[in-house]
C-alpha cells in the first residue's frame, strides 16, 4: 500500500466519509484516568441510516503485519469491502496503538533523515542471513542488538503500552462509542492474532469476527515464527506449473513442463548468485543480486494474481541479463526530505511491527550463539528460512519489559461462533494453523479457500466471499469442511471486467465478482514483510 497524503486524504472525507484524528483511549488501561493514546479512525458509512431496520453496526478491519494502516486500507479500499458485505455496515478502519497516523507512534529514530540513513542496513536485516554464513547471521544480530538501544534510548515510556492486549481494548472502546456492546471484526493475516486475543478475553463481546490468514496465535506469543513456511513451496509450485500451463502467450518464463520452468528459475538463481546486477532506471538504482531476488519472488507469492504474471516477466528478462523490473519492485525509492509528514508514515512500519511482535512475545536470548541455533532449526524446515528469520530475530536486543499482559489462553465460548479462513497454499499462514486455531473456539468453523496466495482477497474466490458475506449479514456459518475455489489462474490474467467476459459468473455475482476480482490485484505490501 502507499502512504496517504493530506489531499488523498481529505478527498475521501469530502465524498461522504468520516475520519477522526484521534479517539482517546487510556495509554495503559491498568492507569484509566493516567495518560492517553489517540487512534486514528476512518468510517465509510453504511448506505442505510442508523434508524433503518437494515442498519447492522460497523465492521472493524485490521490488515495485519503487525504494523500496517488500517486507515489507508479503508480509504484505499473500502469500497470493495463494502460491496463483499453489502450495504448496511459500516466499514471501519484504524491504526493500531504505535501505528501510522495513532499517537503515540513507535519510533526508534529522532528524525526521518537518521531513519532513512539507517535504513539500508534495516533492509539488509532480511538478507544478510541468506548468506547461510556465520557472519552474515551476525551481522544481523549485530543490528538488531543496536535496533533494540536505539528504542530505548528514543522511548518516552510509550513503548511498553504498544502491544496487542491493548490494542483489543481499544477495540472495545471502539465499538463502544459506536453504540454497540459487541464486536463485528475482519482481521487479515496478524490480524487474526488480534482477532483470536479479543475473542479470548472479551468471549461475550463477540457479534461476528473473521479470522483470514490464520496465524498460530500460540507460537506467535511464544515468540517462535517457526511454523508459518508449512506451505511456503507449494504456492512456488503452482508458479512453475501454471507458467508451463498458460503456453508462451501467458508466461513470459514459460518453459513445456513444470519441471523445466523449475530448472530454468534454479539456473537464474544461481547465476544472479554468482554474478550480481548493476542496475539504474528512471526512478531507482541499486544492486539486484541473489538477495533482492529472493525477496522479489517470496514477495510474490503473497498476490499470485497480481504478481505471478510480473515475475514472470521479470525473470524472464533477468535471464537475458535485465534486472530493472525486478530491482523496480524491491528497491525502494531514495529519501526525499519533505514537509509534509505523513509522507514518511510508512517508514516507521518496522519500528511499529518490531515494538508489538516484541513486546507480544516471550523474551529471546540475547546471545548469538542462540540466534545462530535459532536459524539452523529453521533452517531445517523451509528453504525461505533467511527471508523469514529476521522477523523473530529482530527481537534480540529489545527492551525486557514485564510480560503482564494476554499471551493466551485461548479456550473460549464467544457469543457468537468465529468463523476462520485459510487457503491451501498459502505462504505464511498455513492452513494448519487455521484448523489448530479453530479447536480452541467451540462451534467455529474454518472455511478452505483451495488457492495459494496470502489471506482469502489475494485469489478472487466468489465462493469465500459469499460465504463471508452470509456470515456477516446472517450469522451463518458454511458446513465444516466447505471448499471455495478461486475463479480463474494467474496465468493468463483473468478479465478486468466480469460484464460478458466471464460467462460463469452469475448475475447477481457480479458485483461481487468486481470486488473479489479487484481485491486480488491490488499491490498492498510494503516493506517489511507482510505478516
């Protein structure tokens, strides 16, 4: 997603929408009436008043990370959540405690100028361990120690009051100033932590709440990471096999077999290994080489419909020796100092990310011979582990704040059944972790979606979303074991509108179509990682 300026801003507000700068809610509900927290909020209204009948509350939506905008998700894409629920929610958005346009905002830096100065090393923190080398382990380490002072150095005492206990009681006030007693909540991929937390302590505050991209909430507290690569590699597969597939038409790496698309993408790893690119375009220059790559292509594995077709044509023009798409799509653009400050919003998403997954977490060893041991088991499990271990690691040197807050349990009766989404081949939050989470809510139900790709919206699946839709509007569930797959494959690209292009579509599906099939293809995932 891209950062919201003041005009992209307020052009929403003036078409009907309605922002609060901040609702006040206390900084550490165990001090109600001590210092306060402001959390930046966005309504899209329901197209029904409150008076009709039809009216049915707001429905809160965090996008995940943790550390992503809940308010840019809204303004950005609102409207299609709207017309997944329909026309009697209000579709609401806010950044968590510590995040974009919330105050306090987690920072480790005085200034947008030492962030940005700092910032190349940051990025190289989800690279330097894929050296495989103690050294490159180190080095990562070695930064993250120093990431860890300069919090503390730079915390007003805010710091320890960012994390998700807190956040789900924000939640609560939330709904509360709304008028309502219970929660209807969508929580995508870290948002399902959130999700599955307030269920667990406020079971009787549940109306409807959807956990999408289910992560394991249990290692997520324990502060582990180490089961969320499961079915990493098979959304890699459907890569290979569904460029063989498409034919040279549809995939500009096509290859006649699946194995042969794999052998070429093997052959273009290790020769980008070996010989990195220099490479400058209009916008950007840097060194595309066998880290950046990698990460171009763990990247696209969250959105198959809108990035497979990109990587595609990306490698296959590395292949011929040009790096400027890929390098494009990773690199970020140089620092431009500027006066308006919600330009650099999405710079501080690694500070925010790293203060709730760390303060969440069990405390890690410091020491590095516990890192290096940490990586070797990870190692072990999945070929992405030096993408993916950064984000645990980031850990080792933060602050030892008292752990006094919710990390489970998560055995629950809510008021109202939770249903759960999860998709076969998704690269982070397996399916697995959907059904481990769903045992502890009784009379849950998890919903498969058979696609790869991150959270339910990453593949347009009229299916899930009908199901969704139903869950909301009616409170019914979909029969344990339900299936929905996705209309269409990556490769080739499906049409942009469902009007007579996609016969399979029912009529009245199509305006559903429209917002699935949007969702799909559009590019939220900044740096760091979305979780």
């Amino acid at each position: 997603m891209h950062s919201l300026g003041r005009t992209s801003f307020l052009a929403k507000i003036l078409s009907g929408w309605t922002a609060f700068r901040g609702a006040n809610v206390p900084l550490n509900y165990s001090d109600p009436g001590g210092e306060q927290a402001s959390i930046a909020l966005v309504r899209k209204p329901a197209l029904v008043p409150k008076s009709s009948k039809f009216y049915r509350g707001p429905v809160l939506f965090n996008p995940g990370g943790p550390g992503f905008s809940g308010v840019d998700l809204i303004v950005q894409i609102g409207d299609l959540f709207a017309s997944i629920l329909g026309p009697q929610f209000d579709i609401v958005g806010f950044d968590s405690r510590g995040v974009g346009r919330s105050f306090p905002r987690a920072s480790f830096f005085k200034t947008d100028v030492e962030r940005a100065l700092w910032g190349p090393t940051l990025l190289s923190m989800l690279g330097t361990v894929s050296n495989n080398s103690y050294e490159g382990i180190a080095r990562t380490w070695a930064s993250a120690r120093l990431l860890g002072q300069l919090a503390a150095e730079n915390d007003d005492g805010y710091l320890k009051h960012i994390n998700t206990d807190q956040t789900a009681r924000d939640m609560l006030r939330i709904v509360e100033a709304h008028g309502r007693e219970k929660i209807q909540y969508w929580g995508f991929s870290y948002g399902s932590v959130l999700g599955a937390s307030f269920a667990a302590m406020f079971p009787d505050k549940v109306e409807r709440l959807v956990l999408d991209g289910v992560m394991d909430a249990e290692n997520y507290y324990a502060t582990l990471w180490s089961n969320s690569l499961l079915d990493t590699d098979k959304g890699l597969d459907q890569f290979f096999s569904g460029c063989a597939e498409a034919g040279p038409l549809g995939c500009a790496f096509w290859a006649p077999t699946a194995d042969d698309v794999r052998q070429n993408f093997t052959n273009v790893i290790k020769t980008i290994r070996a010989h990195p690119l220099p490479v400058k375009t209009d916008l950007k220059y840097g060194i595309l080489d066998y880290n950046s790559v990698r990460l171009a292509i763990f990247i696209s594995l969250y959105a198959p419909y809108n990035f497979f077709q990109f990587l595609a044509q990306g490698l296959a023009e590395l292949a011929a020796g040009d790096g400027r798409r890929l390098l494009e799509f990773v690199k970020a653009p140089p620092f431009q100092c500027s006066c308006d400050p919600s330009q650099h919003l999405h710079d501080v998403v690694w500070d925010a990310q790293t203060a709730i997954l760390c303060n969440d977490g069990d405390d890690i060893p410091d020491d590095l011979e516990s890192t290096q041991e940490y990586f070797e088991r990870m190692a072990n499990t999945s070929s992405w582990a030096d993408i993916w271990s950064p984000i645990r690691l980031s850990c080792v040197g933060w602050p030892k704040f008292p752990k006094d807050h919710f990390q489970g349990p998560f055995d629950s009766n809510t008021s109202h059944p939770i249903l759960l989404v999860g998709n076969t081949a998704d690269p982070v939050t397996p399916l697995a972790s959907a059904k481990k989470m769903s045992h502890f809510f009784n009379g849950s139900v998890v919903l498969t979606q058979d696609s790869s790709g991150h959270c339910s919206y990453s593949s347009p699946s009229v299916c899930t979303q009908k199901y969704v839709r139903d869950y909301f509007v009616h409170g019914t569930l979909p029969e344990p074991g339900t299936v929905c797959k996705p209309i269409g494959k990556p490769f080739p690209p499906l049409p942009v509108s469902s009007d007579t292009q996609v016969p399979f579509v029912a009529e009245e599906d199509k305006e559903l179509f429209n917002a699935v099939q949007q969702l799909s293809k559009i590019p939220f995932i900044p740096f760091p990682l979305r979780l």
